[in-house]
C-alpha cells in the first residue's frame, strides 16, 4: 500500500538533503574544484576522507546505497539525469520533501498531547501544565534548531568568493538569514507567551485552590 511519509527511507533522504544543504561547499569540494556542483564522485570522496564527520558519510552513504534517490535529486531541478546535482536541484527537493515531514512531526505532538488529556491519573492543572510544557520543549528543540542553521549559513558565507555561483549562492543565504530571523523572533515571542501563561495559570491555580479551601472550612 501507500507508505507515504511513513516510508523510512524518505524520512532519511530528507535527513541527507538536510546535512547536504548545511555543507555543501564541503560536497561540492569534496572531489576537485568549487563549481556549485555534487557528483557521485564528491560522495564517494566524503566516504573516503578521514576528516569528514559521521554525519557528513551518513548522508553520503545514503546516496551511494539509494541510486533512485540520487536520480530524483539530480533531475529536481534541472530534469536531466546527468550525474551531476545543483545547489537549484537541492533547493527544489528540499522544498518538496520536507513539508509533508514537518505536518508529520506535528501529529506526534498531537499524539502526546491526546495522550495527557486522556491520562484519568491527572488533575486539571497537571494536564494543562504538562500540555504547556510540551509545547515549551518543542519551541526550545525549533529555537536550537533555528539558531543552528543560523550559524551554518554565516560559516558557509563567509567562505564564498566572487564568482558568479557564489554571488547566486549568498543572495539565497541572505534571503534564508532574512528568513530564519524572523523565525528566531516569532519562537522567542512564542517562548516568552508560553511562559507567562503558565506563570499566569500557577498563579490561578492557586487561588482557585485558596478559594475552595476557605470555601470548605466555612462550609
């Protein structure tokens, strides 16, 4: 049947598209000179390098084991299986491939959060400190995450030089800079919202309980 998202491999060509994405000065290196370009010639050289990370060969391997997801890379954006992948080929792919995961990230959440509302062991406030919680921990792994690619994008344009690629190149990291600015303020605004709700929610909580307290003693 239909694996759709389900499908592991997918999951793990995303993961590769990721980590080509983050190094790819270091791919299109890997094998002679910087020409915006990957082969399957850079990929086996990132296998072979001792000083490549087990990252970098992860994803490397997953290209050399999985020859159908090279060719959908390759063709992403150009349409021609050439052997050869541009950073265009990339953009389109990962366009393409990591909305459907991120919706599929959102149903664990969801998942999680149907599983505190039906837990008959917790009170009112415990399950809406815990959905919180949740919440909180998710914008904190999006904020690291953001912060990361961040750092990323800076190191890989300080690299770039002048040629016509690389111009191309930092247009596209300063429109994704841009971009991921704006993320990084909207996640602290949503961090900040986050916690004074539930300092706002403690201290509810408590009166409430002061309330029904009195409201026993005097009955």
């Amino acid at each position: 049947g239909g694996s759709g998202a389900a499908d592991p491999d997918l999951q793990e060509y995303a993961d590769a598209l990721q980590v080509l994405d983050e190094n790819w000065d270091t791919f299109d290196t890997a094998k002679g000179t910087k020409d915006g370009k990957v082969t399957m010639a850079d990929l086996e050289a990132v296998l072979d390098s001792p000083a490549a990370s087990s990252t970098l060969k992860r994803a490397a391997q997953f290209f050399t084991d999985h020859p159908e997801y090279w060719h959908r890379l390759e063709m992403a954006a150009s349409g021609g299986r050439d052997g050869v992948t541009s950073w265009q080929d990339l953009d389109s792919e990962l366009a393409s491939v990591t909305k459907p995961s991120s919706g599929g990230g959102r149903s664990t959440g969801g998942s999680r959060a149907r599983d505190i509302v039906d837990n008959p062991n917790m009170s009112i406030e415990q399950k809406v400190q815990a959905l919180l919680m949740g919440i909180t921990e998710d914008t904190d792994e999006e904020l690291l995450d953001v912060m990361n690619e961040m750092a990323s994008a800076r190191e890989e344009r300080a690299t770039l030089g002048t040629s016509d690629s690389d111009k191309a190149r930092g247009a596209k990291l300063d429109t994704s800079m841009k971009e991921l600015e704006l993320r990084l303020q909207t996640l602290m605004e949503k961090r900040k919202a986050m916690f004074d709700l539930m300092s706002n929610m403690s201290s509810k909580f408590n009166e409430m309980a002061k309330t029904a307290i009195s409201n026993l003693r005097s009955a």
